[in-house]
DNA sequence: AGTGAAAAACAATGGCG
DNA sequence: CGCCATTGTTTTTCACT
C-alpha cells in the first residue's frame, strides 16, 4: 500500500516528526506551499496511515523517571505457549518502551524506562525472572544518552 | 523544576502522549475537566517543559524502512578528541535513532533504522568503522518489532 | 497539480460562582 | 475548578486557475 510520496510529501513528513505542532500555513512556509494544499496532503497521509498518530513528547528527568535500560532475554524451552505468554506480558507493561526480536545469542532486547535503580531491579526480578519462558536477562543501563529523537530518516 | 503535578495532570500526560491530536473538549471528556482547563494545564505543562514537543510518529514500513538494528561499539584508544568525534558524527546521523552509553562491556547502543541490509552494511563499514575512535562494531538485527510506542510510563 | 477567500471548528482569556 | 462568553487562530471546504 505504498502511495508515491513527492518532494512536498516527504518535506511535510519530515516538518511534521520534526514539529507536530506547526499549523499549516507554518508548514506551508517551510515547504512552499499554501496552507490549504499543506492541510490536504497531510489527510491524505493520515488517512494512507503513512502519518500514523501524534504525539506528546515528554521529558523523563521531570516526571522521575531517571533510568533508561537495554535488556536482552533469551528464552529457555522454547514452548510456544509460554513464549506467547512471554510476549503478551511484555507488551503490557509500561516500562517497556520497545521490545524486539533479535537475530544473535539474545531472543529479545527490551527498552525500559523507570524511575530508579530500585524500580528496575523489581521489574527484572519480579517481573520477567519468574516467566516460564524466561531462561536468563542481562541488563545494561543508559549511563549517558546522546540522542533519543527516534526520527525515521527521511532519505 | 520539579511542578507538583495532581492527577488531572498526569492523566492528561498520558492522553497526550499517547494521543496529542485529540481537542481540549475531547481531553476534557477522558479526563473530566473542561475544556478551558485542560487548555490552561497544557500551557502550564508545555512551559515548565514536562512536555517536550509534538511530534508526528510515522509508519516505517510504508517509508521503505524495513531494517531496524541495534549496534553495540566499543571505543579503542580513548583520546577525548575521538571519542568527542565520535559522538558528535553519531548525533548527526540520520539513521541513528538513539544512542546512550551503557555500563557493561560496550561503550555505546546505537538504534538504527534503515532502508535495507545493504544501508546497515554501508553505515557500519563505510561511516562506523572507519571512524578512528572505533574498535569494535557488533549488530543485531530486529527481526520482529513487537512494541515500539516509547511511552513513558506515568505510574 | 495549485491558490486564495469564506465558513466552520478550535484554542485561549477573562469573569463569575 | 466549572461554566459561559468573547476573541483571535487555525483548519477545512469551496470556487476557481
């Protein structure tokens, strides 16, 4: 379901991970476009699902939230119930940023985000160590983050 | 510049996040409050910079962006200079979606998002590697995204 | 494809209970 | 904080090129 994006959409699309909260004659400055045309192109990409929501971005460090950690579980006997069950209790967590299967040594590296030390050392132990599936973890923590933009490049 | 934040707050933190397209009525209605309150409290927040920025999440798939990867890169020798050179090209880097510093056996976690296997090759030997900071590249591949929201989580 | 102007929806303020 | 009224923006639609 791919539409051919032109040099306007990508532009727009672009302006738009950017800064959601331009209004559209803003848009159209920046793009060189009217704000009517910037108002119609942007539907279109909503509607094609190429513009798949908008959101607020929030700042960790004001809500408590000073712990950032990359932990990657491999899976033990490799039931698929319980690696479902695994699945399904990661999605719903909400310190799970991302979760992703990888190709390597690692069955899934999570991202997680919590308030403190403490609040990790819960969620590994209390959380993800007593899943069936779950055979071993290994967390490495975000001493520094240089960049957290998560912008697709746009070629 | 920690605000206290009631409930109110935080529940319009969450629907913004997760939602930032919604109207102050439609706000009002999640959270019950009026509309001319939530438009008060979202100033509010947008000033003391709990919320960030507004942005458009867009659907990688339909970009062509196919390849999700996370790189581990461990420093060599480490001259301040490179390592300054380093973190500098990785923030300018279109296709490096995050980067921290981890504790653990490697330096950085790079995410990256690219077009191909054959732009993840070119990024790692032709842009990574030769950097003189670098001493070791090691990738994984996202072969399944089973949540990617990055919402933070507002107890 | 595009513009510009009118109409409709919305956000932001202020006053009052 | 709710409610209401007002004002100014912004989005969307329409007629037209």
């Amino acid at each position: 379901m791919s539409i051919a994006l032109d040099g306007y959409d990508v532009k727009l699309l672009a302006a738009l991970q950017e800064n959601a909260a331009l209004t559209n004659a803003e848009l159209g400055e920046v793009i060189n476009l009217s704000a009517s045309q910037v108002s119609r192109r942007r539907q279109k990409l909503e509607e094609t699902g190429i513009i798949r929501r908008y959101r607020a971005s929030l700042d960790p460090e004001s809500l408590g939230l000073t712990v950032t950690a990359f932990v990657g579980v491999t899976l033990g006997a490799h039931s698929k119930e319980n690696a479902r069950k695994f699945r399904n209790m990661v999605k719903a967590m909400p310190e799970v940023q991302e979760a992703h299967t990888l190709t390597g040594d690692v069955d899934y590296m999570l991202k997680i985000v919590v308030r403190d030390l403490k609040a990790l050392s819960h969620v590994i132990n209390d959380e993800l160590l007593p899943q069936e599936a779950v055979h071993n973890v290994r967390s490495s923590i975000a001493m520094d983050t240089l960049k957290d933009d998560n912008l697709l490049p746009l070629v």
